[in-house]
C-alpha cells in the first residue's frame, strides 16, 4: 500500500489552532506594551511639567503663593502649588507641585508631584549684629 505525502486534515486544524492562539497572544502583549508606552510618556510629561513650575518658582520668575491652575491650551493638566512652614527652620518652607492629568473618564488620573525646601520671602530676615 502506498502512503500518501502531504498533511491530514487533522494536523492542519492543530496547526491553525497554534498559530491563532500564539497570534492573539502576541496581539495581546504587543497592546499591553502600547499601553503602558503611552502611561510612561504622559508620567514624563507630568515629571518635566512640576519640574519646570518648580524651578520657576524657585528662581523667582513666578510668585512664591498657594495657586492652581490648568495648563496648556488643551486644559489636559491640572497643577496645584503648596507652601508649608516647617517646624524648627524659620524662613524656610516646603514647596509641593503636583500635577494631575485632567481626564474625567479616566478612573486613575496620571499625578506626579515634587517637594523642596526653599526660602521664603515672605519671612523677615534677622538684623545682623555689629
């Protein structure tokens, strides 16, 4: 009897299965890692935003006060800037940046904030002797 070459119908549905199977999962980790890209970015954003509203405010170009606002023309970030007195060190207080992302639908919004100690210039320095 001779044997014929070529695959069974059977070998070839097992093939197809495993080729669909590993296919959606290469969809699903390839989705995943977009999503997560796109995470890392906008927390990026967020870290250069409050870094550079900290240093503004650090070096004086903006006012050293409680505000909040939104910034850029999209409205997509929410920003909010505390100052805290801080036990023991006269003229010398905490400044926190926070920066949201402004996303309703969203149910965990992208937020970084940083803290430093500057100077206050609101405090009255002391005389110094002579």
């Amino acid at each position: 009897m001779k044997r014929r070459q070529g695959f069974t119908l059977m070998e070839v549905i097992l093939a197809m299965t495993v080729l669909s199977i590993t296919l959606g999962m290469i969809y699903s980790v390839a989705l995943r890692g977009s999503r997560y890209g796109m995470k890392a970015r906008r927390e990026t954003e967020a870290q250069l935003l409050c870094e550079s509203k900290l240093a503004e405010i650090s070096a004086g170009i903006e006012p050293q006060a409680v505000v909040s606002g939104v910034v850029s023309e999209d409205g997509d970030w929410l920003y909010s800037v505390d100052l805290e007195p801080i036990d023991g060190l006269e003229g010398v207080v905490r400044l926190r940046v926070t920066f949201v992302e402004n996303v309703p639908e969203r149910k965990k919004p992208i937020q970084f904030t940083l803290m430093r100690w500057i100077r206050d210039v609101n405090a009255e320095l002391p005389e110094e002797t002579q």
